[in-house]
C-alpha cells in the first residue's frame, strides 16, 4: 500500500524568503508524484508532477521539486515566496498501474508581510 | 471549456438523513474521483468511476456509493449520515483512458451534519 507524509503541518515564512514544503512517500512499486495547491475557499489546482525522466520539475509560478527515490522524498521549493503564495499544498503519489492518487494530510503556507 | 462543477455547494443535513452530491466533470473526461477532506484527515479517496464503472475504491464504510451515468456525471450517496461525516466533498475529473493523468477538481460540497 502507498502512503504519503507531510511532515509540516503549517510552515510561516516571510515574504521573499526561500521555502521547503517536505513530502516523504512509500511504495514498493513505481510511482508519479504530484504537487498540487488549494487556494481557500476554492478546489486543488495541479502546481506540478514527476512522471519519468529528469527529476526536477518545475512549475510556471517559480514553484519546483525534486525526485529523489533513495530518499523516497519528492519536497517542494521556491526561491523567494510571495504573498499570493499563502496556501495549502499537497503531495499526492499515484502507482504507475492503477487509478488511484492517495494524498498527503497537506502542509498550509502562510506569507507574512 | 468549463471546469468542473459541484452540486450543491452547501449543504446542512441532520444524524440519519442521507445526502446526495453530484459533479459534472469537464467535456470529454470520463473518469471522476470522490474524495473526502477534512482538517485532520486530509484528503481521502472515496472512489473512482470510469465509463459507469467503478474501477477504483477506498476505505469507506458501504454507507458511501456512488455512481456515473452515460454523460460521465457522477452523484455519491451517504446514508444514514453520522456527525463525522461532516467535510468538504471534491470530485476531480480526468480524461482516465491511462495512468497517470492531471486531475481536475471541482470547488467541493461543504456539508454539515447536525
């Protein structure tokens, strides 16, 4: 069975300083990997995902992660935050044969000015 | 092309009623997930409908069901609502022919049980 642990409930941080959002998966078969933000009061957008190949992705937003299967880690990153960045993300992981995405508790950012 | 939307978006029910949620998924997506959020549980998976089929389920009592008609719009059911029952429902859709895809979620049904 798979699982996903996000290991920080709340992470504050003021705005242009760099953040990590940690997300560790278990799974003993293949899996995608997946980012995705929920603004409040609004549904999960997908920020970004690892399918295959290099394993740095990046979003449009300035937003990337790094796969790092010995470590069974996929955490997120970004540079310099911005206040609109105030959010919930999660981590979700899909095995490579089925239809289902099993998602982390979240992890909910929040900006200070 | 329009996103994909849910029905109601609130909702107040009392302990023994039952309730029904509906989502239309985006044009041309033919597979639809239920999922269950809640402040301490995050997001769990309900179940997951393909072509009027359910491919995919989680670790729900029967009380949940669900189901997907020919245009691919999907209601999920729970009877006899418990107070823990009380969360924001989201159903996402995806096009499902293969693994993995981007799913697309609707704004969710917040409902309340009393």
């Amino acid at each position: 069975a798979q699982s996903v642990t996000q290991l920080d409930s709340q992470v504050p941080v003021f705005e242009e300083a760099p953040v990590e959002l940690r997300c560790n998966y278990s799974s003993s078969v293949s899996v995608y990997l997946f980012w995705y933000v929920q603004y409040p009061n609004q549904g999960l957008q997908l920020l970004l995902k690892y399918l295959s190949g290099s394993t740095l992705v990046k979003s449009i937003n300035g937003f990337e992660a790094e796969f790092n299967k010995s470590q069974t880690s996929f955490h997120l990153r970004k540079p310099s935050v911005h206040i609109s960045d105030t959010a919930e993300y999660f981590c979700a992981v899909s095995d490579t044969g089925g239809f289902k995405t099993i998602f982390g508790a979240g992890t909910r950012l929040f900006v200070k000015a | 092309k329009a996103g994909v939307t849910q029905t109601p978006r609130y909702l107040i029910k009392t302990r023994g009623q039952q309730v029904t949620l509906s989502c239309s998924p985006i044009s041309g997506h033919r597979s639809v997930s239920w999922y269950q959020q809640t402040p301490g549980q995050g997001l769990q998976f309900l179940f997951e409908y393909f072509s009027e089929t359910q491919r995919n389920k989680g670790n729900f009592p029967g009380r949940f069901s669900g189901r997907q008609f020919s245009n691919s719009r999907s209601e999920m059911n729970v009877s006899t609502l418990e107070l823990g029952d009380s969360a924001l429902y989201l159903c996402a859709s995806s096009l499902g022919a293969t693994s993995p895809e981007t799913q697309y979620f609707g704004p969710g049904t917040r409902l309340l049980v009393l």
